[in-house]
C-alpha cells in the first residue's frame, strides 16, 4: 500500500504539471496588478497581422515559424492549451490532444495522443497542419518536438504562464496562431472585468481580518505549495489574501512538521479529485490539531483545473478561493 501511495502521488504531480501547463522552477516576480490593458502579442512574437496568412511568429522557444494558412487540423499537448484553443473558436480544428484534456467535454471524443510522453507517429498519422506544444513540457518533449519538425509538421511552443498578466498574453498568442484573436481578446476583456468585480469587493477586507491561507496541491508526506512568482499566489492578493508560503518561489514542497509552522487561517486543497477524503486526512493529522484552519473547520476542497490552469477558467478559479475564503463577502 505504501509503494502504491507513492506511484498515486508522483502520477497525480504529473497530471498537475501537465494540467497547469507551468514551469515550476521560474524566477519571475508576480505582477502587482491584474487590472491590465488588453495587448497583442509583440513584434517578436508575431510578425504579421493575426488572421493574415502566411502568418510568422516567434514562439516561446525562440523558434521563427511560419503557419502558411489558417490551421484547419490541430494537436493540442497540454490541457490548458486544448481549453484556449476550444474558447478562442478553434475547437472544431482539433484532432488530437493530450490524455489528461478533460474540458471542454467534447474532447473526450477526439484521439488521444499520449501524455508528457506522447506519441509522435499518432501524431504524424493525424496530419496536423499545427501543432501546439507548451513551454512548461519541452525539457521532456525535445526529441519528440525535434522528430515532429523533422517530419514537415508546423510545431508552436506557447509560452509559460507566470502571471496573471501572462496567461492573457498565452491567450492572445494562441487566438493569434489560430487565426481568432478578436475572440482571444474578448476573452481577455471579459477576464479583465470579472477580476476587476472581485478586486472591488476584495478592498472591503480590512487589515484585521485579512485571512492567512494555505494551499496544498500535493499530500503528505511531502507537501507541496504555490510561493511567489506564480499566478496562484497572485490570486491570493487579488482577493486580499495573504499566501503564508509567499517568501518562497514557484511551487515548493515541504515536510507535514514545517508545514504546520505556517499556522493558517484557511487551507485549500487542489488534490480532491484525485485523492479521496482529502479533507478528512488533513483535519486527522494530528499535529495540525491546533491549527487555525482545522480547529476552526475551514478545509475546502477546490475544484483542481479551474484554479491552477492558466487559462480562460482562471477567473472562475479565483472567484472559488475567494467564496472559499473569505465567504461573508463573496458568498452568493
């Protein structure tokens, strides 16, 4: 049982890097503010006007890459990007994506092509005319990456998402490629305005009752965190949290004895769907009886995609820690 509960937890911290599509090693400081303008991708990036084709851009590999036409059949490598390109529009092009894409529903019925490991001659068998790799997946996918470009096929590599700022951008960058970035933008303004309601409420949380959350996205024994230069520990500001993590970077881990040292007022777990009673298991451990968070009942399960991939749900994500949080201001 024990082997088996180390096999369940490395497969489910693949499934999370996967599903976040994000680099856990990143150095890059969170933004202060979410309330940004809408931009399109930079010159680097793009070097023609999204919808005209032959359209060249820079992806997030430094690789110049020229889509001929508006791409008619597309593999998605990673579930946040397969979301964005179903919101943008271009959700009727995909014939293939990963095995973790799970939204929207209709992916269920397009081919698998693998995981982190996915298999290059599916993919050539489908016939892409682009394929939309992800930066957080190409330390493991170069050779993959590699063979499918030595195939002919048209491989894009959609930067990392560190900010919240980031994500609108991986939004426009996918919507550019796709040739629907006016929808990439609504998407975007639509972000802007719900965030925007969230922060307004969000002010009317005094110093005083600012809550001290914790968010778990992997079980013991080896605990591991959201810290700084994350869009999750951004989320936590937006709502006028503080992250009792946040003087460490990227996605640590911790034992259950330094864990408990944070004294949380509220824990969030990311891990509920892949990890039955969840709850129950953080409230029985037994040095973390005295805890603000157990002792008070405040353990909330989280529902795992819409909070920690970084795409056009991430606005919901945010409304489900604030309701969890600090439910006297955001409960319906």
């Amino acid at each position: 049982m024990k082997q088996f509960k180390f096999l369940l937890m490395a497969l489910f911290l693949v499934m999370f890097v996967a599903g976040c599509g994000q680099d856990q090693a990143t150095e890059t400081e969170p933004g202060a503010d979410t309330d940004v303008e809408v931009t399109e991708p930079t010159d680097e990036q793009v070097e023609e006007e999204s919808g005209a084709y032959p359209l060249t851009v820079t992806d997030a590999v430094g690789e110049e890459v020229t889509i001929e036409a508006q791409p008619e059949r597309i593999v998605t490598l990673v579930p946040s990007v397969t979301e964005t390109v179903f919101a943008v529009g271009a959700g009727e092009a995909v014939v293939g994506r990963s095995e973790w894409d799970n939204y929207p529903e209709e992916v269920l019925e397009i081919e698998s092509i693998g995981g982190m490991e996915f298999d290059v001659e599916k993919i050539i068998s489908l016939s892409p005319d682009l394929v939309l790799a992800h930066e957080s997946g190409v330390a493991m996918a170069e050779e993959g990456l590699n063979q499918l470009r030595n195939a002919g096929l048209v491989v894009v590599v959609v930067p990392n998402a560190t900010s919240i700022a980031d994500v609108y951008q991986s939004i426009q960058f996918i919507g550019t490629v796709t040739g629907y970035s006016d929808t990439a933008n609504e998407i975007v303004t639509n972000m802007q305005a719900d965030f925007a309601v969230i922060e307004e409420k969000a002010s009317e949380i005094t110093e005083e009752d600012r809550k001290r959350v914790w968010v778990e996205i992997g079980p013991a024994p080896e605990i591991y965190t959201t810290g700084s230069g994350t869009f999750m520990d951004e989320m936590l500001s937006l709502i006028n949290a503080e992250n009792v993590a946040g003087n460490e970077e990227g996605w640590p881990m911790f034992t259950e004895e330094e864990a408990v040292a944070f004294n949380p007022d509220v824990i969030l777990l990311t891990y509920g769907h892949y990890f039955e009673n969840a709850t129950e298991a953080v409230k029985a451990r037994t040095a973390w009886a005295d805890v603000p968070a157990v002792a008070n009942d405040q353990v909330y399960e989280l529902v795992s995609d819409e909070v920690e991939r970084p795409g056009p749900r991430l606005a919901r994500g945010v409304e489900q820690i604030a309701k969890a949080v600090y439910p006297e201001v955001f409960g319906e």
